[in-house]
C-alpha cells in the first residue's frame, strides 16, 4: 500500500500525528481486535484531528457500514477493494470530509462480495517497509476451509493463488536488496490448488514444486515458509526443507487442539493421530528446526477432560514456541452458537496453563544452541538478527543489517539467545 501511494506522488510521513492521511489495516479474528481497531481510531482523532483516516483488511470487509459509521472515518476499504486504495484516494481526497463537515463525516465504502473474487488480489510488493529487512511475499490468499471458529472465509473469499513466473518475479527483485524473504498466504499450503491452475508444463501445481522453481530460478539466500496447514506438510516439502540450506528450518503447523472431539467440533480435517505423524516427520528430518503451533484454550464444549487431552498431546510433540490463544466468540461463525460457553476465567487459566508449557519447551530448546553456531540473518539497527530456525539472537558487536551471518551462541536471553563475546574468551 505504501510503495502503490508512493507511485501517485504520496510521501510516508514520520508519524501518525504528522500524516495528512492514516491507513488502518485490521484484522477481525477476535472481538478484541475488533476493540483494538475502534481504540486506534479513536487515539488517532486525538493526536491528529485533521488526518484523514482509511480503515481497510479483514474488519473492513465484515462490517463495512458499521466502521463507516463511526466518528472521524473517512474511507472503508475491505479487501475486495484492497488493492485500489492508491487509485481510491487520489480520486475521492477532494470528496471526503468537505469543509466544516468535522470528524462526524460518514465514510465512504468500497467493499463488495469477496466470495465472488476468483482472481488473485495483490499489489507486487517491492520492499520490505518500516524497519523490517525480512519483506513478506503473500503468494496466497483465502480459505475454503469451513474451521466453525473462523470467520476468516467470509471475509477472505476462496482459495486464491499467484502465478509461479509472477512469485518468481518477484522473490528475484527482492533478492537484489534482501537475504530472506518470507512467503505467506492465508492458507499457504493450498497454493495452486483451486480448479484451472496448472503448473508451468501441465500436471498439477503444489507449494513444493514452486519452492523448488524459486530456489532454482532466483539467487535469493533464504526462504522462510509461514502458517501452513499440518496436512499439507507433504513429505515432499519437509524433504526438500531438511536437505536445502537456502530453506529455513522453521516448520509453522496450526493444531488448535490435541484433542480429537475438540478437534472433530472444529471442523478441523485431522486427527491428532495425522498431526503427530507431520510433526514427528519434521522433528526426524530437521533435529534442529524450529515446531510452533497455534493452539486454541476454551473452545465451546471444551471439558477439563478434553483440555487435559490436549495438553498431554501438546507437552508430548516436539514444539519449540506456541502461539497461544484464548477462544473468542465471533459472530457469524458456527461455533459462536455452540452450547457449551466455556467460562471466561476458565479460558484464560487454561491459556496461562498453555502458556508456561511453551515458555518450558522454549527454553529447552534455545539451550540447545549454547556453544554452537547458527547462521541468521541480522535485522535493522544491527545489533539483533534472527536465525534459521526463528531464534532472536543479541549480537557482541554492531553488524550491517540484512546480511546473513554465522554466530556462535554464548547464552540465554530472557526469550532468544546470545552471541558469544570473543573479547571474553581471549587468554589472560
């Protein structure tokens, strides 16, 4: 969005309360984003009353009238629109909020019926922005899975894939300013696989097969996979990941639950049974990589039983971090109408139980690494870098940032590693 406003002659301002114009782009998972998003708006008219405020993502595509409504909201965007928002504002900055109107102008909205979109939606990305040096490549985008907590679907649409020469393209232009590139997707392990799309040469396209191409037709240093479906970790791309340096270690597989009749309430399309077998492949073939997960705490009909079913199944399986979640109703969603309502306080005590199980597993893991090396790569301000298998590391001394760098590991962190300082191993 920034580089597709650059184009039209915008420059990005310093801050929010300097900007003549602010984009919020939200997420609508839980209700507290939801809160969160009504917080910033608010925030924003008192740092800045006379910006203009666009609210566009995932929020602005459910509920578009009801952000419209709000005060001092200027433009709804929802991401049928997403990709339009440069040609938005050049032509409706004269139309919105006319003189004298205040911040009580009701927005203007651009949000259609994403169900309908069976184009792949989204701008090139052509840097990294802010003080990242690691750019996010989304080669995916929607779900056609019918999860009951989730209301991702409704405001993502179905499946959607990018072209393999456009992905291509793009990771070789990025490679000329960046060691590694992140490839993401709503639901990234599906990529190629809605009806019509073919792999270059005919036969079927699979994420492994565009992974391959990217390592064989860019000279990009590293790929790193986000979020992908358990299931969709075949063995040929876990094969492909232990034997390729240029892939990360770094293995990311939504479980939500180790509990099959939580599972099977989910709509989840696995068994923990399936899920161990994924994991326990990856941990075989990769002895270092990082495992993370994202599990759910309190779901609709959760019983202390069940819980402990699952907890007992996630303390077994080799993760190294969790992303753990507390359930949140979501209107709209199947399971925001299941009986069974999990007290509050109780979610959040299983989230904390959760919780202190990762921080555990993490620990153990980050030990691992003291006295051995690992190549990361180092991030804006060059005194941090992040390594192959997703571990902060504090670096002894300043290094350029985006370069990929060997270091030997010294100690803990509160929550990453250490680099070893040769100045205090040096003979006396």
């Amino acid at each position: 969005m920034e580089a597709a406003l650059a184009g039209q002659g915008h420059t990005p301002a310093g801050s929010a309360r300097a900007a003549e114009l602010v984009i919020l782009n939200t997420c609508t998972v839980t209700s507290a984003a939801d809160g969160d998003v009504h917080q910033a708006i608010r925030r924003l008219r008192r740092e800045n009353p006379a910006a203009r405020v666009m609210v566009t993502g995932c929020y602005a595509q459910r509920s578009p009238e009801e952000l419209a409504a709000l005060p001092g909201v200027d433009w709804v965007v929802g991401n049928s629109h997403k990709t339009e928002i440069a040609e938005i504002v050049a032509r409706e900055w004269d139309t919105v909020r006319p003189s004298g109107a205040g911040i009580d102008f009701h927005g203007l909205v651009h949000a259609g019926d994403i169900g309908a979109q069976t184009a792949f939606l989204s701008a090139p990305v052509q840097d990294a922005a802010g003080d990242r040096t690691r750019p996010n490549l989304k080669i995916q985008d929607g779900c056609n899975n019918l999860c009951t907590f989730c209301i991702i679907p409704s405001v993502r649409g179905h499946s959607r894939s990018a072209a393999a020469e456009d992905a291509a393209g793009q990771v070789r232009a990025l490679a000329t300013h960046y060691r590694e590139v992140v490839l993401s997707g709503i639901n990234l392990g599906r990529w190629g696989r809605e009806r019509g799309f073919a792999a270059p040469g005919g036969g079927p396209a699979r994420l492994a097969g565009l992974v391959r191409r990217l390592l064989d037709e860019t000279p990009i240093e590293r790929l790193r996979l986000s979020s992908i479906e358990p299931m969709d970790f075949s063995d040929d791309l876990l094969r492909m990941m232990a034997a390729e340096p240029r892939l990360a270690a770094h293995v990311h597989a939504p479980l939500q639950s180790g509990c099959d009749a939580t599972l099977k309430r989910m709509k989840r399309r696995y068994r923990a049974r399936h899920y161990a077998t994924r994991v326990e492949t990856a941990r075989a073939w990769m002895p270092d990589a990082a495992i993370g997960a994202d599990v759910m705490a309190g779901f609709p009909g959760e019983t202390d039983a069940e819980f402990e079913e699952s907890r007992r199944f996630i303390e077994a399986m080799p993760f190294t971090y969790l992303h753990v979640f507390t359930y949140s109703e979501r209107p709209g969603t199947p399971a925001g109408t299941y009986p069974g309502a999990v007290p509050v306080r109780v979610r959040k005590e299983r989230n904390a139980v959760l919780r202190e199980l990762a921080a555990a597993k993490n620990v153990a893991f980050r030990q691992r690494f003291v006295g051995r090396k690992v190549s990361a790569v180092t991030l804006e301000g060059g005194l941090s870098a992040l390594s192959t298998n997703y571990l902060k590391v504090e670096l002894a001394r300043p290094r350029p940032a985006n370069h990929l760098v060997s270091v030997r590991i010294g100690g803990l962190t509160a929550a990453g590693l250490r680099e070893e300082n040769p100045l205090a191993v040096l003979p006396s």
